[in-house]
DNA sequence: GCAGTATACTTGTCTGACGATTTTGCCTTT
DNA sequence: AAAGGCAAAATCGTCAGACAAGTATACTGC
C-alpha cells in the first residue's frame, strides 16, 4: 500500500551493516582521534573484502567522520578549535532555521518531546552512577544519544528532505566531538535538558524570535563547554 | 613551499575525472531527467570496470544529483513543485547565513563581482546570438556556470568549510534544474545580474538586513522562474 | 480475454588479484 | 655525525569474474 516502510528495522545490506558499526565505533569513542584506518584493518577486522571496507570510509570521509587524501591512510580527525567554531557556525545556520519554521508554524514535534523524557531518565541514570565508571559511561552515551536525537527531531518535524540531510552530516560531527571529550565530562546534564525545554516553549509560544536566541544560547554553551575541555587537554598534555 | 596548490588543473584520478565527466552531463542536460543510468552503461562508454562505475554512480547519489533505491536503476530525477520549493528553503537558509556574514564584515568577496563581470558577457551572448540555437546554447551554458560561480563565490569567501561543503551539494541540484529548463528559457539575464548588484551592494555597505530581503527576492524571483516553466511544461504535455 | 505463475534477463553485490604510488627505514657520502 | 639519496615494504586505486536478488515478460490455466 504504502510506498516505503516507514521503519525500516535493520541493515539489510552487509556494507550498509558495515558503515553503521564503523560509525558508531568511531563516534563513541571507540576509535581514538588521530588512530589509523587502514582498509585491510576493516577488512580484517569484520573478514569482508577489502572493496567492502572502501566504500565504507569513502562513505565516512564523505561525512566528515574521516580526513584522507589520495594514497594515504585515513585517519579520524582531531577538531581544533577553529573547525569546533565552524562546526558550531553551520550547525546554528541550519537549526536556527529549523526552530523559526516551526515557531512560525506554532507546531512542537512530538518527537522532540519524547527525546526530552530520554534525555531526562538519562541524567538521572548519569547523577546516579556517578562512582561507577562503566555505568558511568554507558548512561552518559545513552544521553548524548537522547541530546542527538532531540536536535535531529527538531530538524526533521520541518518535513525538508534536503534541510535534514545537511544536518545529518552536521550532527555526525557533533556527535563525533562529544564522544571524543566523553571521559572528562563534568557537565550537568539538566541544564542542558532546561535549554532544551526553553527551546521548545518558545516553539509552542510561535515566537521565532525567542526560539531563535533560546537555540543560540544553547548552541553557545554547548560550543563553551567542548572549547573549555579542549584548552584543558591541551594544558595536560603541555604538563607531561 | 605551499602546502596545497590553489589550482589543481585536472583530475588526476581515474575515478575523479569519470565523475567529473558524468556530472557535467547531467547538470548540463545532455541526459534527460528519468533516464536510466546503469553501471554497465557507464562502464562501457567510458571502458572502465564496473566498480569504478559504481562508485561514480554512488558518490553521484549522495549529491543528490541521481536517485536510486536498493536494486533497482539509478535515474536522473525530475524535481516536482515541492521538492524545487524545498530545494530553495535549504537554498536561502544557507545563503542567506553567507551574506549575513559578509554584510557584518563588510567586505565584498572579489571572485563574486569577477563572476558578475563573467556573467555580463555572458548575458550579452545571449541577447546577440538569440536566432542562432546552438551559439544560444552555448551562451547559456556559460551564463548559468557565471551565475552558479557568483553564488559559490558568496559562500565560499565565508570561510566556512562546512557551509561550503553543505552550499555545494544544494548548488549542484540547482544547476540540475537550471540545465534541464534550458531549451525553454526565456528570462532576461540583467534582470539576474541587477539582483546580484543589489546584494554585493548590501553587503559593501555593511547592511545585512538589506543584504538578506536583496538575497530573498533574488532567489523568490529564481523560484518563481522555475516554476512558472515548470507549469507551462506541465501543461504542454496535458495538450499532447 | 484476463489473471496468476514461472522463467529468463537484467541489475546489484561480493570476492580475489595486479599495478602504481607513497612512505619509511637504511645506507652512503660529505 | 648529520643530511640526502636509494631501496623495500605497505597501502591505495583499478580491473576481472562469479553469485544472488529483483524485475519484466511470456506462457498457461481459468
């Protein structure tokens, strides 16, 4: 009846199963920045052909997850503090237009909505496992799971196919970046999640305006917070 | 001594310069939209193997420019009322980012008025040779790659990688459209370049206000041309 | 005459191997 | 002893072939 399934549940392709378990991999963390990924790694690694495992970091290095030049091994990037910016730049072009078209629509994504009463249980199960370590990280990647999938929410509910793709691309990144400063966190997940409901206020309000300074704020100390985190590494590693 | 060179001259690689060849087809119309496009096809006009045809085919489908479900034919797309509308939502909300960014700065990037004088000789070829069909064509095509380069050249003096990289995969559907409308054309080309001196004009005085309602109705005014021929061709064909 | 089914053709995907290029380690020379 | 050149190893790009899945068509039965 209906053209497309609307759930598609899993990766009937081997390369499509592939690129998501080499995504995930590397967005958590898994994969330092700075690690080689050769493509007889890949291929070894998950025993598929080496052509498999090609279209697999084309596709990342397509995506920003991966920088690689012509013969030489790819590598997961190390963002800086200028690419962090830029990051952040593209990504407030893209969401600030996202919340203003809903706001003017006056519609608030129950998708969003429902990321909200993830993100929620997940900082409490982080506030929680505070001591234990790997409770510990396993609650906070749930969260920054939620935090995702709240913003992609907000992006999707405006129905542009073509608004969403760019920030799926953005949000990789993103996604990257968080992961990365993952083990020396020590932000407090609520505020984050207060941000978010001011975001969505403002939404249900059909105030772009407020929607668009609430996003901005947001965005702004989302971008502090990884900046501060990167001039403490730097400060560490010039100490040893 | 420069770690890059700022113009790399050809595609040095094999499966750079096929993807460069087959995208020019498209963009340009020489393969009509709803033509399929297999990779034996592609292999065999260019006598390489299927592989490197796939990925062309693939990297072609990540842009935008191809369509292609599991299994089934890659063909060119044809874009509706509400995908062109689309398309020029993402358009303005990153062009619009872009001179925003300019005005504040102030500073008129240099490779927009080169595009703007490239765009006039061009615009005059066109009014010269307008019996002619092929030199009409011809002109055409270099007006559109004039237009295309002012509205790159926008963005791209930004600074923004990631804007840049999110411009160029909305900017080659764009050309799609622009190439498949050709024959039909009948739209004067100063009215284009006047709406591109009323930006460069904002964006000189440092008014990013004006700078964004120019760029707006520029690209309304862009829109409403497609869609006006869009219509006609729609109802050509209930005639026939 | 129409619908359902089975077969054949086309297409997409996976696997293996070869040649070209870059990088790294070592040796020679100044 | 240090720097530059050379060689060897490793990695990337490309090509050729076989298998499985999907689609379209033709045939048969109703």
């Amino acid at each position: 009846m209906d053209g497309k399934p609307s759930f598609p549940l899993g990766p009937s392709s081997l390369t499509e199963a592939l690129y998501e378990s080499v995504r995930k991999r590397i967005v958590n963390g898994d994969i330092a920045p700075g690690e080689k990924l050769t493509e007889i790694r890949i291929a070894n690694e998950y025993s598929v052909a080496r052509p498999t495992a090609k279209a697999c970091l084309e596709r990342l290095t397509a995506l920003g997850l991966l920088r690689r030049t012509t013969h030489k091994t790819a590598v997961v990037p190390k963002l800086d503090e200028a690419e962090i910016r830029d990051l952040y730049f593209s990504r407030e072009t893209v969401e600030r237009a996202a919340v203003v078209a809903l706001a003017r629509a006056g519609k608030v994504p129950p998708e969003a909505v429902r990321a909200q009463a993830a993100m929620r249980v997940a900082a409490g199960e982080t506030a929680q496992h505070g001591s234990d370590q790997s409770s510990h990280a396993g609650a906070f990647a749930t969260q920054v799971e939620a935090d995702i999938a709240f913003h992609s929410a907000l992006v999707a509910a405006v129905g542009s196919r073509r608004l969403a793709r760019m920030h799926e691309v953005i949000l990789g990144e993103v996604h990257l970046t968080m992961g990365q400063f993952q083990a020396h966190r020590t932000t407090d997940p609520m505020n984050v999640a207060h941000e978010h409901d001011d975001i969505l206020k403002a939404i249900g309000d059909g105030d772009p305006e407020r929607a668009q300074q609430c996003l901005a704020h947001h965005l702004d100390q989302a971008q502090g917070r990884l900046l501060g985190q990167l001039r403490r590494e730097r400060s560490e590693e010039a100490h040893a």
